[in-house]
C-alpha cells in the first residue's frame, strides 16, 4: 500500500475531515469558555476597584484632602502584594500621592473607566503592565485614578492561548496520525480481498480470503465471500463435469445419425432399407432432443421462473393417476407396482406439471434399472409439516459411495453407460424438489433405492378432487410424458429419460 493509495483512502479522508469538524467544534467551545472566565475575572477585578473607590470616598469625605493622600500612600505602600494602582494627581495631572510616577496618556471612556499601560524598570530591563481604573475629578480640582494591575490576567491568557494552541496542533496530529493508522488497517484486509480476487480471475478457483478470528465486520465478510466462492467452484467443477458428460454422452448418438444419414445416400439401398434408416434416425434425433429439453427443464427450475403458476395441488390424486398410468407398463415388465395414499387430500402449494413429472422421472428410474426386484412401492404420507412421496424398488439400488452424486447431472452409476438414458433424470427431479422448497432424498432401501420426495405441507384446502383428475389427465401436455408416448418407447417414453 503506497503513500498515495492512503492518501486516496476514503476512510483516511473521513478521519480528518471528522477531526477538523471536531476540531473546530472543540475550539468553539474552548473560546466560548475562555470568553466567559476572562470576562468573570474582568467583573472581578472592576468589582475590586469599585470597592476600594467606595473606601477612598468614605475616607475623602471623613478626613478631607490630607486624610485622602495618607491613605493613598498607605495602600500604594500594599499595592506590591494586592495589585491596586492609586494616584491622585493636581489639577494639571502632576503626581500627588500614589505608586504611578506619571498619569496614564488615556482618554477615559464611559463612566470615567480607563484601560492603561504601566512601564516597570527594573535595571536594564523594562516591562509594561496592562491596567484598569476609574478616574474621578474631585471638588477642589484634584483628580483621582484607582485601577487594578491586569497584567496576571493577561499572563494567564496567554499561556492558556498558547497552550490551547499546542494542545489542538497535537490533537489534529494524533487524529490524521490515528486515521492513517486506520486506514492502513482496513487498506491492509481490502487489498488482501483484491489480491486474492485477482488470483481467482488469473484461474486460481481454489484461492481463499483469508479470514482472522476476530470476529469482526471483516471476517464476516470474508466468510461469506469465501462460501460464495466454494459454490462458485462448486459449479464450475461441476460446469466442466456437465460439459465433458454431454460431449461424451452425445458425441456416440451424434456419430449413429451421421452414420445411418451417410448410409441414405447409398444408391443400392431398398425403400424399405431406407425408411428403415430413416425411423432410426428420427428415433436417435427425438433421444438428443429429450436430452437438450431436460437440460432445459432443469434450469428453468433452478431459476426459480415457474413459482409464478404455483397453485394448490392435491398429491393424493397425483399418486393416484400415476399410479394408473404406470400400472400396466410395470405388468409389461414383469413388475407389480402398489400405490398406498391416504384418502384424505395432502395439498402442498406448486406447479403439478412439475410435480407429475419428477414422479415420472423416479418411477421410470425404477422400472429401467429394478426390474429384477419384481416390486415397486409408491407410497404418499404425512410427516409433520411435510408430505413425502416415496418410491421404493427392490433392485439393486445404488451404492452408498454414488448415493451423493447421483442427482447430478450426466451421472451414471453405470460407468460404461451401456445402457440408454442421459443421467438427467434424477436432476430434474432434485430440481423440482429445490424449486418447492423440498428436497429430494436417496436412501438405501435393502434391497433396492428409496427415493423420497419432501414437500412442504400448504394450509389451503386445495382444489376439488375431480378438478384435480382433470390436470391429472391434460397437465403433461407439452412435456412428451408417457401419458403421449406410452405406445412408442415403454418405460422409457418421457422426454426427461428418467434414470439415475
């Protein structure tokens, strides 16, 4: 951090210009201060000399003119230890009796009061004292000035003037001392902050902020930008992990279209041939298609977008028409499929579309990878303030070291992905889960895979049942789901290819 980073400092400006706010501030206050205690000891020492005219005047009017002068040289004798300064002086101001040696060259002012400056010798050296008296002109012509020596008052004055002075200059120092001590402080962590984000932009994704153990606002801060960049890493490893699942997951679909589309242009071909070819390739254009519109739906979830068109739905009819429409594909594949949901509505607040379609997704899951468990159990009930849908199959389930990147997306318990889906199945319906506040749950059933979908529960009463069972029958239009494609692709005819 150089001298001019700091100087730029918004926090050092800060500190000096609250310290000349307070600076001035404090000085206004000081002077008030200063004004009023110089002003206590003026009414002081005028109040002093009105007394000492009162005693002069008691004695004048008692003892006349010669009585006068004694007790003016007697209080002159005094004037050393008490500060009172006497004169009376004749009618031309020639000195009578008192410590002056000369009437003082200023006019009086109002009420005969005179502010005066007294010249001490004292060898070689000469100091001037500053004064305050009252002249009066007596009846036989004398005149007579009683005042007090200022000169301590004035001493005093300055010293405090001076010290006041040095007093705000060290204040004022120690405050832009202190702010740029401040700055540099909270210069150091912010530079710390920058420095790491530029690392981070230069590809260092696993740099960290780091964070003392204070506990202040800047640790705070430190911690929440560094979990904001481990979800950052998070998915950019997971970004690069998609990527590389899509091309290899679509670059073997791709090479088969291209092939049969190479292959129509063979002149030795039938038309039975051909059209042959032609079906595979729709076929194999129609798999791409469900992959892209998957991957679609799961970021649309994500987004949050569909929470506009959430509304009551009855999950006690949604069990029960998936129930329906998967029953005879579970017979074809050598299953018996049980659905067991209490009669009573179970309404939670979401889209049902979605909701229909990670069901759909879990169920086909099941059939695709159970079938040897000759069971499937769906299962809806209350927990708490939830509603949980359960599936349940008897195959051979998921290993429990895959069971926590199985909703990921392109993930394949099956490494050789020999078999046909694109992994998207399960991220699409961990999504929906996110999107309603859910959450979606893998266990393992022994045997098998418990998938279980938490909803949270909603307070309205819902919709009319047999409203319901007609969004059962029309809310996938537009998803490709089985209820559109049961006769053409089986277990595998939804538009998501539900497997894990």
């Amino acid at each position: 951090m150089t001298p001019h980073s700091l100087l730029r400092s918004r926090v050092f400006r800060l500190t000096v210009i609250s310290t000349l706010v307070f600076a001035a501030i404090a000085a206004g206050v000081v002077a008030l201060l200063y004004r009023s205690s110089t002003e206590a000891v003026s009414r002081q020492i005028d109040a002093t000399i009105e007394a000492e005219i009162a005693g002069l005047a008691e004695q004048y009017a008692q003892l006349g003119t010669t009585g006068l002068v004694n007790v003016i040289k007697r209080r002159a004798s005094l004037a050393g230890r008490t500060g009172g300064i006497y004169l009376l002086a004749s009618a031309d101001r020639r000195p009578i009796a008192g410590n002056l040696n000369r009437w003082p060259d200023a006019e009086p002012g109002d009420k005969g009061w005179i502010r005066f400056a007294i010249r001490d010798t004292a060898g070689s050296r000469t100091r001037i004292h500053h004064a305050r008296g009252r002249v009066f002109r007596l009846r036989n012509g004398l005149w007579l000035l009683v005042g007090h020596d200022t000169g301590e008052q004035t001493r005093i004055a300055e010293l405090v003037e001076n010290r006041l002075l040095w007093a705000g200059v060290i204040a004022v120092g120690l405050a832009v001392a202190f702010g740029a001590l401040l700055s540099w402080l909270i210069l150091r962590r912010i530079d710390a902050i920058t420095a790491t984000s530029r690392e981070i932009m230069a590809g260092d994704l696993s740099r960290r902020i780091p964070a003392a153990r204070g506990g202040d606002e800047f640790d705070r801060l430190a911690q929440s930008l560094n979990a904001m960049l481990d979800q950052n890493e998070q998915l950019f490893r997971g970004l690069q992990e998609v990527a590389q699942n899509i091309a290899h997951d679509l670059r073997s679909p791709l090479g088969r279209l291209r092939a049969r589309l190479e292959r129509l242009l063979a002149d030795s071909l039938t038309d039975e041939q051909k059209g042959a070819l032609t079906e595979e390739a729709i076929a194999e254009a129609d798999r791409l298609l469900r992959t892209f519109a998957a991957i679609l739906s799961i970021a649309q979830a994500e987004s949050g977008a569909p929470k506009r068109g959430f509304g009551p739905v009855d999950l006690t009819v949604l069990i029960a028409d998936l129930a329906e429409l998967y029953g005879p594909l579970a017979e074809d594949v050598g299953m018996t499929l049980s659905a067991d949901a209490d009669g009573a509505p179970l309404v939670v607040s979401g889209d049902r579309d979605l909701l229909f379609q990670a069901c759909v997704n879990l169920v086909d899951n099941a059939l695709k990878y159970a079938r040897d468990g000759k069971r499937l159990d769906i299962r809806l009930r209350r927990d708490g303030a939830e509603a949980a849908i359960e599936i349940r199959d008897r195959g051979p389930g998921i290993p429990a070291e895959s069971l926590g990147k199985a909703k990921d997306r392109f993930y394949r318990v099956e490494t050789s992905r020999t078999t046909e889906g694109s992994g998207l199945g399960l991220s699409l319906a961990d999504a929906v889960a996110r999107l309603h506040e859910g959450a979606l749950e893998l266990t393992d059933n022994r045997p098998g895979l418990a998938a279980i979908l938490r909803l949270p529960r909603s307070d309205s009463q819902g919709l009319p049942q047999s409203e319901n069972r007609g969004l059962a029958r029309t809310g996938t239009e537009g998803l490709d789901t089985a209820a559109g494609n049961s006769d053409k692709q089986g277990p595998e005819r939804n538009q998501l290819g539900g497997d894990a």
